[in-house]
C-alpha cells in the first residue's frame, strides 16, 4: 500500500502535466475528426476541383469542351509550359490538366482523336475528372454519328447537362442507422492516438523515476516485496488509465451527449474503449519498465502512436489500407479496435456474426494487454536477478 502511495503521489504531482497533455492530444483529436467528419459528409456531393484546360486550336468542340469543364470544376490558368504545369500539379494547384491538341476536332469527327491528360497520380480526383471527360466526349460522339454536325452536339450536350437534376438521397433504414456514422464515431475514431501517448507520457514517466538505481535500491532494501511493489505500480496505471477514460467519456459527453445516450449498444462501445485503456496502460507500463531516458522514451511513445495509428486504421480507414498492410494490422489491437468500432457504428442492429466479430476483437486486445504486462514483469524479475 505504501508504494501504490508513493507512485499516486508521484503521478498527482503531475496532474497539471497529465492534464494538458489530455487537453493537447484532445485538442489534435476533435481537429483531425472535425476534417474527417466534414470529407465523410460530403461524400454524396458533387466536387469542383482546380483543373487546367489548355486549348491548341479554336475550335466549336475545344470550346464546348472548356464551357462544360467550366461548368463542373474551376478553370486554373497555369501556362503552357511543361515545367509550370509539373509545378502546379506538385504543389496541388491543379488536380488534372487536359489539352485540346492542334487538330483535334477534325481527328475526332473522323473518330481518332485524342486528348492530352496530365494528373496527380494514383489521385481519385484524377479517375473522377476523366469518367466526366470520357462522358461528355461520348455524348457528342454519339451525336456526330447520328448525322448531327460538331456545333449541334455541343448545343444539344450543353441542353443535356442545364436539365440534369440533382437526386435526393435517402440511405436506407436497413441497418438501424440510416446508413450514417454516429457523430462521435469519429471521435471514438482517434481514441487509440489519445490514449497510448498521454498513458505514455505520464504514468510511464512515473515508473521510469521508480525505476532510477539510486530509488530502486532503496526499494530493494525496504521490506517491501517485489510483488507489492508490481502491484502498487499496476495500481497506479489502473487509476491513470481510468482517469483518462472517464476524463475522455466527460469531453465525448460534453459535445455528444445527447446523440450517445440514444444510441444503441452503449455497452458495446464502453467495452471498446475499456480494453483500448487497458492497452494502451499495458504498452506504457512496457515503455516505463524498459527504457530509462525521458528522451528516448519520448521518442518511442511517438514511434508506436503513430505507428499504430497509422497501420490500425485510425489515420486511414480500413477499407483503403492493401492487403499486405492488413495481414500485417491483424496482429496490432488498434486494428481490432477500429474493425469493433466500424462495426458498431455501421449497424444498430447486430446480428450474431457481428457480434462474434466484436467480441474477437475484445478478446485480441485484452490478450495483448495480458502479453504485454507479462512482458514487463518477466522484465523486471529478469532485472533484478542481474
């Protein structure tokens, strides 16, 4: 009891530190979910992005082409020249960049014409842009073979794209949901980024100063045992993990409350959340055993946030990360975290198959934080008996 004391003591000393860490990572979390949330809302949405158009003939096709592009997306002036055009594409002023080259009206009518397209690579924007291209050029294509002159397929395209109505989309009650995340989804999104550093930057900093020679021999004298001494830190990680959790839940509370406490399966998404704290408790206990430098533990807390943020699909969904990278998140509890908390947000009503997923993924991550806490104490008797 004596050294559970001396460890809270230690850790409520620096409540202030532990407290703006919170508030920082908190701060960095609505941030990066507030940007997500407002791209996944805009996802039925029509998108204007910056694209050049660079015409090479005056021609009635060349002109339709850059009123109906005007139309859809804004028209960027970025020269003609090859190193301006690489420029605008590399920092992002353009997207896509399509030439209308010398003769291209009189290629096309005899059905062999073909335009110049430059774009970011592997970009969606770029795929998006050119379905629109390859569209529009059809339609008139499909004029001109009907007998229609080249200025009387753009007039009727330009009639065609003036009626088009937008489609009023009602997603479907199917799964409890209407098909939309909650809005605290995004928030429960980066909880595995708020939890493992400020975890690590607190409580592990605690034990690293408990694990110093000089305190530790101190320790070893005192008749105290080794196991008490395992248990009042485990103790102190418990009460830090669960100030975090509880501290976390108050903000969720505070800007979610009322879309929460109607949702279903609160229990699901508390449970969620416990077994990420433990976790995360479980690697910060394993980073203050281990490592005796404030810098280098610093640097490692980063390494494995970051990492697993990014490899667990909490910077980039699960559905866009490649196989391999998947074969290789299946073994990190953030993963689990994420394919839960998916889960969960994309269906209300959770049939039997969902719910063995979900409790899969309670039990890798509570079967990681079991490995990792039995890493550490392995660590420490192997220390001590050195």
């Amino acid at each position: 009891m004596r050294v559970f004391k001396g460890y809270m003591l230690l850790w409520l000393r620096n409540w202030k530190m532990s407290l703006m860490y919170f508030g920082i990572f908190l701060g960095i979390v609505f941030l990066i979910q507030y940007v997500t949330g407002e791209t996944a809302d805009s996802g039925y949405q029509a998108q204007r992005e910056n694209i050049a158009v660079i015409l090479e003939e005056d021609s009635v096709l060349a002109e339709g082409l850059l009123d109906y592009l005007d139309g859809l997306h804004e028209i960027v002036d970025t020269g003609t020249e090859e190193g301006d055009i690489q420029s605008a594409l590399y920092y992002r002023q353009v997207t896509f960049v399509v030439t209308v080259p010398e003769g291209f009206e009189t290629a096309f009518l005899e059905g062999n014409g073909k335009l110049d397209i430059v774009a970011v690579p592997g970009s969606v924007q770029s795929v998006y842009l050119e379905n629109q291209l390859q569209t529009w050029l059809k339609g008139v294509r499909a004029y001109t073979d009907s007998g229609y002159t080249a200025e009387e397929a753009v007039e009727h395209m330009a009639v065609l794209e003036a009626e088009k109505e937008e489609a009023d989309i009602t997603m479907s009650e199917r799964n409890g949901n209407a098909g939309e995340m909650p809005a605290f989804y995004y928030f429960m999104q980066f909880f595995p980024y708020l939890s493992i550093p400020v975890l690590g930057y607190t409580a592990s900093h605690v034990l690293m100063q408990f694990r110093r020679k000089d305190i530790h021999g101190r320790l070893g004298c005192a008749p105290v045992s080794e196991l008490c001494q395992n248990l009042g830190a485990l103790g102190m990680f418990c009460v830090a993990g669960a100030f975090l959790l509880v501290m976390t839940l108050l903000a969720m509370l505070l800007f979610y409350g009322n879309t929460f406490i109607h949702t279903q399966n609160q229990g699901y998404y508390l449970a969620n959340m416990a077994c990420m704290t433990g976790t995360a408790m479980a690697l910060a206990f394993l980073f203050g055993v281990l490592i005796q430098k404030e810098d280098v533990l610093n640097a490692v807390i980063n390494t494995v946030a970051l990492g697993f943020g990014f490899l667990g699909g909490v910077f980039v969904s699960l559905e866009i990360l490649g196989d391999s990278v998947r074969n290789v998140s299946r073994f990190l509890p953030v993963y689990w975290y994420e394919v839960v908390l998916q889960t969960l947000g994309s269906f209300s009503r959770l049939t039997p198959e969902m719910k063995e997923t979900i409790f899969q993924g309670y039990g890798i991550q509570t079967a990681f934080m079991v490995a990792c806490t039995a890493v550490a104490l392995a660590i420490v008797r192997i220390k001590r008996d050195l």
